[in-house]
C-alpha cells in the first residue's frame, strides 16, 4: 500500500488563508499562516488549517510499511512582526451581543479540532513544532504551545490578554501551559495578563529554542539536523510525553464550554475593547508592526514563576 504523496501539499492553488511547502529532504511539511484581513484565526483560517490537516492524517489510513515521508509538521506565519494575534475578536462581540452561545461554541470546537492533531502529532511518527517569528497573543500563544517544539526569536512576545477581556484563553491554555509549568504557574499567566519576552519564556522553559531576530528558521533546521541521528530515541520520549502528559480532546471540548459560559457573561464595556482591538489589528495585519495593546492595559511582563 503507497503512502500519500506529498505532492498533495504543494499545491497552494486552493488555500487563500494559508500557504504549504514539502521540504523532502528533511521531511518537513510547512503550514505557513497568512491570515486576512487580520491575522488571527477566524474560521476561514481554521477550515483551511483543517484541510491541511486532513491531508497529513490521510497518510496513516494509508498504511506505515511505507514509511511515512512527512518527520515534521512546522507550523509557521508569513505576516510580519506577527505570529498570530489569536482568536476572532469581532466574532466574539457579536455573538455576545447576539446572544449566540452556539455560534461561540462552534467556534471553539474548531480551534481545538485544528490544536489537538498538532499536540498529538496526528499520531504518526512525526515531531511538530512552532516557529514563532512575530508576537503571539491569545489562541496565537495557544497555537504555538501545541507543538512539540517551540521555537522563538528573541525579539517576539507572547501573553495570554483575555484577562483585560474579563475572560480566560479557553482553547486549550490551561492544559499545555500545565503540561509545563504546572497548575499553579500556569494559572497566573493566565490571569495577569502580561506579554512576555521569548527570552523569559525561554528561561521558564516555555521556548525550547531561543533563536537570533532573523534567525529562526535557520535555527529550526539546525535542531532538524541536530537530531538526525537520534531520531528513533527522540520519537521514543514524544511517545511517553503523550503518554504520560496527554492533552485529551474530551477535555478541551470540556474547557470550551466553560470558556463559552464564561464569555456569555462579560459586559458591553469588554465587547467595545474587543471591537476595537479587532480593528486595530486589522490596520497591524497589513502593516506588520506588531500586537496593539490599549496604553496602560496590559503591565509589563513580569517572570513567568
């Protein structure tokens, strides 16, 4: 039985919110976002990532005596400045306002769809990672925590904001902050609200790998190359790690519905920040400047501990 060719990835023609590249001599299959008009994961995005997705999780219906071609699934972005600013703001407001805890909900079960294959490693002997070049906040932050490897320039920023929202990160935040920090830790990241530099996150044991500005995807291929050699050792660890620390989709489907319960509640003065933030980042999308956090409500970051 063939394996899918990853042919089937190069093909670019069909997607308009992301863009793919096959590197066949390290393995390394790209998802590369290019979100519009803001850079952040509404669920045009989302159904494209999940395609994408669809495509790699094909290759195990085909069988392993082939081997699979695909070793890394990266997942990267093309905006400048920006990694990804996280979940759909303008959506939020109005099915708060709409009084559509359906739509919410909807919403959130498509984040952790697209999450959970690439915190599971579609179950195939394929290690994931994130190229964080730009700031991530939010379902941005989310996504760069569910791979298994997290790469970061040292001149990007990543914070959970929601808290400014009177909200919480509810598309998994809990579950993979917890997997490294531990409840406690994890827990006051989430509610204080602070962006914190890669260098910090990378001292906490966040980042993996703390790359030069410019310098990440060069970085990204030397860990590539690095573990070569060690790659049915490394493949071994993965195992265990999602054995023993798993991320279950039950749960996070769990935490949603909080999330939504939670989200239903705020108050117009929270729907106007988050109207106003989603046009602001649409203005930053094209400009590449980074996230736009209104003066005086976000603090600096403080250690992650």
């Amino acid at each position: 039985m063939n394996v899918v060719s990853p042919h089937v990835f190069r093909d670019n023609s069909s997607y308009f919110q992301i863009s793919t590249r096959f590197d066949e001599q390290h393995g390394a299959l790209w998802c590369i976002l290019d979100p519009k008009p803001r850079a952040c994961f509404t669920l045009e995005v989302l159904a494209e990532i999940r395609r994408f997705q669809c495509g790699v999780e094909r290759l195990a219906e085909a069988g392993s005596k082939s081997g699979c071609p695909v070793r890394y699934v990266i997942l990267a972005s093309r905006t400048p400045g920006v990694f990804n600013f996280g979940g759909d703001l303008a959506l939020f407001a109005r099915c708060i306002q709409e009084n559509d805890p359906g739509s919410l909900r909807e919403y959130g079960k498509a984040c952790i769809d697209v999450l959970h294959p690439q915190t599971t490693g579609y179950n195939l002997p394929i290690t994931t990672i994130s190229l964080v070049q730009g700031d991530a906040l939010g379902g941005g932050f989310e996504a760069a925590l569910c791979s298994d490897v997290l790469i970061a320039e040292r001149n990007t920023q990543m914070g959970f904001p929601e808290v400014m929202f009177n909200l919480f990160p509810g598309m998994g935040a809990y579950q993979l902050l917890d997997r490294r920090l531990g409840a406690t830790r994890a827990e006051r990241m989430l509610l204080n609200g602070k962006l914190y530099r890669a260098e910090e996150l990378h001292a906490e044991g966040i980042v993996d790998i703390l790359a030069e500005t410019g310098r990440g995807e060069s970085a990204l291929y030397e860990h590539i190359v690095r573990n070569s050699t060690r790659g049915n050792a490394r493949e071994g660890v993965l195992k265990v790690r999602r054995r023993m620390r798993p991320v279950r989709y039950e749960q996070l489907l769990e935490v949603v519905d909080i999330w939504v319960e939670t989200a239903m509640r705020i108050g117009k003065k929270e729907i106007r920040l988050m109207e106003r933030l989603a046009r602001s980042q649409e203005r930053l999308t094209g400009g590449g400047q980074g996230p736009l956090v209104p003066r005086g409500e976000m603090a600096p970051a403080q250690p992650a501990g």
